[in-house]
C-alpha cells in the first residue's frame, strides 16, 4: 500500500529490512548501541562489522533519541539507530518516547541530506508494545513529518510477516480517512 502526502511517498511493504535499497535503514535498538536480537541482530549479521565499531564510539542512546552510523555491507548507506520504549502498559509515556523515536529519526535523515529510508515496527518485537496501538502511533508521527518537511521523497515500513503488514495497513487506512474528512 503506497499514499502520497505532498510531494513525499509513503509505503507500506512486508519484507525484510536488510535487503533495503533505500539510503538509510533505521535500526530498532536498545540503549547500549552494541547489538541484540530481532531486527538489531540481523541488521548487524548482514552489514558486518564496522556498524559495531561506529556504535561503540557514540556512547549509547537513551530511549527516543537517534544516532547514525554508515550502513558497512549493506545496500544502504546509512543506519539510523533509534530506540523505541519498552511497553509497560501504556501508561508511563510510552507513545511519547515512539512518537519521538519516529521523529529523531527523521529529523537525523533530514540533516544527513537522505532522501529516502526505511523503518521497521519499533517497539513491537521484544519490547512488547502492542501492534496496533504502535502502528497508529508510528504513521501518525511519520504523516505529520511529511505533511511539515518536503526533503524527504520516501518513507518505507517494511513489515516483518502478514500479521504485522495488515496491521499497519488497516492503521494507514484509518488515518487517511480521518485526516481527508477534516480536510
Ligand atoms: N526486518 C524487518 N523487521 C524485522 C526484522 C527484519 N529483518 N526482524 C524482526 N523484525 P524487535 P523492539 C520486526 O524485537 O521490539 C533487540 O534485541 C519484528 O517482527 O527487533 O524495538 C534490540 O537490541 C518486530 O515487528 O525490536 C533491543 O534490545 C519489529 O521488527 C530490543 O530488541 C521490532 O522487533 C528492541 O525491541
């Protein structure tokens, strides 16, 4: 599923996020920057060795915040690494820190002059935030980053598996229902 907001593309795509071709991946990581499971430990299998090597000398990144590092043997030039909250039951700020997850993201993509970058569902692996409260969360933020800045030309989510794909479709068609009836 695709939407044009402006002169940007937003996408939807079940896949896997290391075969990307966009400039930049976003990496879904914890605090230390030094690796894990999920979509953090096959982002540093399949790009090898020197995003460790850059991680290590950024000092970590607290939970909303986002740091960049070259994409080693990946097809994308950049890795942004962001780390989304871990659910606690949605009451201690947990869509606050997605929300700014999502932008610091791609407010380090704008800075860095990238034009197009992938993200996947953060937060909702090991962190355990529920599909799809997160997905409404992440759309939102990244629909209003695009409605507010023209740099950006592509936003992809590449959804890992059918469940987490209809997810953020079903979230995409409900936010685009909304938004063109206050239009
Ligand atoms: N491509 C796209 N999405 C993927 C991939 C992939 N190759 N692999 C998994 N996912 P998670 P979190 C999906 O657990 O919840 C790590 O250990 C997955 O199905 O990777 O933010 C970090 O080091 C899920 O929908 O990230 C942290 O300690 C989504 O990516 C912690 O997990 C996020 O799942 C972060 O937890």
């Amino acid at each position: 599923m695709k939407i044009n907001i402006g002169s940007s593309t937003l996408e939807l795509v079940q896949g896997d996020i290391t075969s990307e071709t966009t400039e930049a991946i976003v990496n879904a990581a914890n605090s230390s920057l030094l690796g894990g499971g999920g979509v953090d430990g096959a982002i540093h299998r399949a790009g090898g060795p020197t995003i460790l090597e850059e991680c290590k000398k950024l000092g970590g990144c607290p939970a909303g915040v986002a740091k960049i590092t070259t994409g080693g043997n990946l097809a994308a030039k950049y890795v942004i690494h962001t780390v989304g909250p871990i659910f606690r039951g949605g009451d201690s700020g947990e869509a606050e820190i997605l929300r700014s997850a999502y932008r610091n993201s791609l407010r380090t993509a704008s800075e860095n002059g990238i034009r197009s970058l992938s993200f996947p569902s953060i937060s909702t692996g090991a962190y355990g935030y529920p599909l799809e409260e997160a997905s409404r969360v992440a759309l939102a933020e990244v629909m209003t980053y695009l409605e507010e800045h023209s740099d950006i030309d592509l936003v992809r989510f590449i959804l890992f598996g059918k469940h987490a794909y209809e997810a953020y479709e079903k979230a995409l068609m409900s936010l685009s229902k909304e938004k063109s009836r206050k239009v």
